[in-house]
C-alpha cells in the first residue's frame, strides 16, 4: 500500500500538540527562578515549596479519601448491577439507565446533585462527593464488567445452578472468579477518574476543605506559579504510572483467565 | 418422567426473583435515589420561581422558558453550538489522518501510539487548561518565539480560539479512539482488492475507507461534541471572564447569581440539544 507522505504532517502534529504543553510544563518546574514563563536555572526548590503548602497536603489527602470510598462503593454496586443486566434481565430501559451516569454531561449531573442534596438539607463535604463520585464511577464499573460478561461462556453457571447451587453461590464461586480481571480493570478506571473529577467535586463540596482538582483550579485562578508545574510534573508522573500499571495488569489478568 | 419436568422449574424461577432481585436492587436504587430523583427535581425547577435568597418558590410560572428564548441567551447557546462544532471539525480533520495511519502501524508500534494518544488523557484536567495559560499567556512561550522573530507579543488568551484549542487539546483523543477502531476492523483485502482494480489511493480511500469507517466518525463527533458543548471550566480559563457558553451560564446561575429555576431551564435546554444531536446520530448511523 502506498501511502502519502502528506499524511504524517497531521499525524506528528497530533502528537506535538498533544506533548509540547506537557514538556514544557515539566521543564518549568525545574525553574530555578520565580517566574513559570522564562527558564533562569535547574532547581528543585519548587517540589520544596510544594511539600510544605498545607493546603494542597490536605487536597492530596481529601482526594485520596473522595477516590477510595467512591472506588469501594462504586465496584460493588457496579459488578452486582453488571451481573444483574446481564443474566437476569432483558430490559433495554434498564441498561440505558445503568449507562446513564456515565453519557450525561458531568454539568448536569452536578447540578442534579447539588439540588438534591439541598433538597434533603444534607450538609455538604467530603461524603457528598464519595456519593456523587460513585454514581457515574460505578456506570463505569458496570459497562467495564458487562463485556466481560457478554462474551462469557455461561455453561459453567448453568451447570453450578443444574447443580442445585443458587443465584448467590452460583456468583460467587463460579461467576465472580471469572470477572476478576474486568472488575480490577474497572476499579481501577473509577479510581482514576474520581481522582481527576472537578466539575461534580466543584459543585457538592460546600464550604468543606477542598480535593486537589478544586485546590489547583483555586491557585491557577492566581496566576501561574512554578509551584503549580511541580504539582502537575508529580501528578503526571502519578498517572503515567498508573495507565502503565493498570494496562500491564488487565493484559495479565486476561493472559491468566484465558489459560 | 413429565411430572418430573414440570416440578423442577419452580425453585429455577425463584432463584431468577432471587437472582433479579440480589444483584439489581442495590444499584438501580442508588440509581434511582441519586440520578433520577435529582433530574426530577431539576426537570421541576423549570416550571418554579427562584427564592429571595435562592432555592425555590414553588410557584408555578413560565417565566423561566420566556427568559430562555431571550437574544442574549439564545446567543449565547449559538456561541456554544459554533464553538463545540468547530472543536469537532478540527478534532476530525487532525483525528483522521492519525487514526488511519496508527491502524496501518506494525503492531508493536500501534500499541505504543495508542498509549501515547491517551496518555495526557488520563492527566488531571485543570493541569493541562494550566499548561495552555502557560504558553499563550503574555509573556508566555508563544509569545517569546514570536517576539525572536520580530512578532508580537500577541494577547493569544481569552479568544474564542482559545477555547477551540484547550477543548481540542482535551478532548482529541476521544476522537482518535472510536476512529481508530472503526478503521482498524476494515477488512485488508477491501482496500487491496480496490488497488488492484485500478484505483488510486485517493480514490480507494474516498470510496472504501472512508465510507466504512462512518460509525466511527459519528461516535468520535459525538464523544468530542458533547463535553465540549456542556464545557464551562476551559470557557472559563481561557476564555476569560464573559459568559460565552451555556455551562458558564449554567454555573453562574447555581452557584452566583443563586436563580437555580433559571439554571434548571438552562441545563434542559442543554439536555435537549444533546438529546436531539443523538437522535440525529442515531438516524445517520443507520443509514450509514
């Protein structure tokens, strides 16, 4: 097949436009001087900075906490409603609605919220965002499952059931073991998109000590620091590893079931 | 042996209750409790009064959707349409070229162009609206190699442009992806078959490919259109500080101006759109 020459152009651009904004970023958190626009020198006194501000401590830690509960809440619900879908219904509504966090626009969704909570007079913070995290984390967790399942052999169940085993052992001794890999996959992408969420998080925080997103969004909003580049060098680095990580670990996990 | 038959299903179909009822009861009910209850009561604002000090007077009245078909917020739904559209347009116009090139990739090297498309996908959001304030901004990167070159310096921030060019930098690779595969799954031997025929590569592309990989297309618009049109952080970032799109009204009116039945209105109107859009994608899908 002969291919034009003239195709690469858009091709490298991609990956210029896609690269540039994030090298330089980086460089400039080396920055030995005060300014993110002009490089006078290599330093690291930025990640010093970086270490000693309070507030992005507790953005770090109010994150961590908002993605591990939403994960935990998240995989459950979704793996059961995954199962649920796809053996013991047929109905399209219900699988539309099961996708439906995850197709609405994260806006719209955070605004349902936040006229829900206030609805309730639910006082806002951390655990209003856990919740409103695991709502679309878990349609996530659900889709992630269901191809699993789809294209999974049900013999085996059927077998458990003609067994005498009901729908609960039958789960969990024949259909969960199967699923583990689409549901460590699935966790894993929840756990990296509620880490990441500022739009629903922005909206259901209240008056309450920040996630990192809200905490960034805040500085950037006064002005460009070389401090906020080390952040994003680290965060980079973080979620580089985990996309690497978590790819290496659903090719095993799928190399395994597959034996 | 027929008794027999007809006694076993009995406790077959109590297990399905059972099974049903295990395994849908608790998602569906968060889902019912945090999704549909709340779009219920937001779908309902639309039709109240706003409260003196926000909330809502539960007052029936029309006035929100009169407000709605009001020039300047009508204009401001145009602006966002005009402006997620041309994301799109040059999401698909850069997206094509790179997808249909990785699918010819050798393997090793596919995987890797893949990851490498993704990858700033899965990095913090805000932080790569940062980087793009970094370099446009006054005496930012742009700025200072034009300034080598006698230019500038250009106030490259708060354009209409500019929004393009961070949603775009969000969004690209949920182009690349379903355009990706769309392509990718072509059969070979249709593209050969064609050359061997007699066709130029341009042509081959232009009636085989291309018309093959319409799926694709659709759903990479479709998946760069809709967080593009609902956008209200890069608007807000790089736009400056006019409302130009929906979502900056949207958050103004829940969380500064306080009229949340206004905002209610705003958010169906953008569920509308979307709805429609889909509707449309939908139908061409068909047919294609």
């Amino acid at each position: 097949m002969r291919r034009s020459k003239l195709l690469y152009v858009p091709f490298w651009a991609t990956y210029v436009f896609l690269y540039l904004p994030i090298l330089v970023l980086v460089v400039m958190s080396f920055n030995s001087g005060d300014s993110a626009y002009t490089y006078e020198g290599f330093s690291l006194k930025w990640y010093g900075e970086l270490a000693g501000d309070e507030r992005i401590r507790t953005g770090v830690v109010n994150t961590l906490v908002v993605a591990a509960g939403s994960t935990v809440i998240a995989t459950v619900l979704g793996t059961l409603l995954a199962v649920g879908l796809a053996r013991y219904t047929r109905s399209k509504t219900l699988d539309a609605l099961a996708l439906m966090p995850a197709v609405l626009p994260d806006l719209v969704l955070a605004i349902g919220l936040l006229v829900f909570y206030s609805a309730i007079q639910l006082t806002l913070g951390l655990y209003s965002v856990t919740l409103a995290h695991a709502l679309f984390s878990m349609a996530f967790v659900a889709a992630v499952v269901r191809t699993r399942l789809t294209g999974a052999d049900t013999s085996l169940e059927e077998a458990s059931r003609d067994l005498g085993a009901g729908p609960v052992v039958t789960f969990m001794k024949v259909t969960l073991p199967q699923l583990t890999p689409g549901i460590v996959a699935g966790a894993l992408l929840a756990f990296t998109l509620s880490l990441d969420e500022f739009v629903i998080a922005f909206f259901t925080i209240g008056n309450a000590e920040p996630t990192l997103p809200i905490v960034i969004y805040s500085m950037v909003r006064f002005g460009v620091t070389p401090k906020i580049n080390a952040l994003a060098a680290i965060l980079l680095l973080v979620s580089f590893t985990a996309v690497i990580a978590g790819q290496r670990m659903t090719r095993i996990g799928e190399s395994r079931a597959q034996d | 042996m027929k008794s027999e038959a007809k006694a076993r299903p009995a406790p077959r179909v109590r297990g399905r209750r059972l099974g049903a009822f295990v395994f849908l009861s608790p998602g569906l009910t968060y889902l019912v409790v945090l999704l549909l209850v709340p779009l219920g009561l937001v779908l309902s604002y639309t039709v109240f009064q706003r409260g003196r000090f926000g909330g809502v007077v539960y007052e029936f009245t029309t006035e929100n959707f009169t407000r709605l078909i009001d020039p300047l917020y009508l204009g401001v739904v145009g602006n966002s349409l005009r402006i997620a559209a041309l994301t799109t347009l040059i999401a698909l116009l850069i997206g094509y070229p790179t997808a249909y090139l990785i699918a010819q990739l050798p393997s090793r090297w596919k995987t890797l162009a893949l990851v490498a498309v993704v990858l700033p996908f899965w990095t913090n959001f805000i932080i790569r609206v940062y980087a793009w304030i970094m370099l446009l901004s006054g005496p930012g990167l742009v700025n200072s190699a034009l300034g080598k070159l006698g230019l500038g310096p250009y106030e490259l921030l708060y354009h209409e442009g500019t929004i393009v060019t961070g949603l775009l930098y969000s969004y690209l690779p949920l182009m690349v992806l379903p355009l990706y595969s769309a392509i990718e799954r072509l059969d070979p031997q249709l593209r050969e078959a064609s050359a061997n025929l007699g066709a130029s590569a341009f042509t081959t592309f232009r009636k085989v490919t291309l018309p093959l990989s319409v799926p694709g297309v659709l759903t990479g618009c479709l998946f760069v259109f809709v967080p593009s049109f609902g956008n209200f952080v890069i608007p807000e970032m790089l736009g400056g500080s006019k409302s130009t799109m929906v979502g900056n009204l949207i958050r103004d009116q829940f969380l500064k101006a306080r009229d949340w039945p206004f905002g209610s209105t705003l958010a169906l109107a953008l569920i509308a759109v979307l709805v429609a859009l889909l509707i449309v994608q939908a139908w061409a899908a068909r047919r294609a």
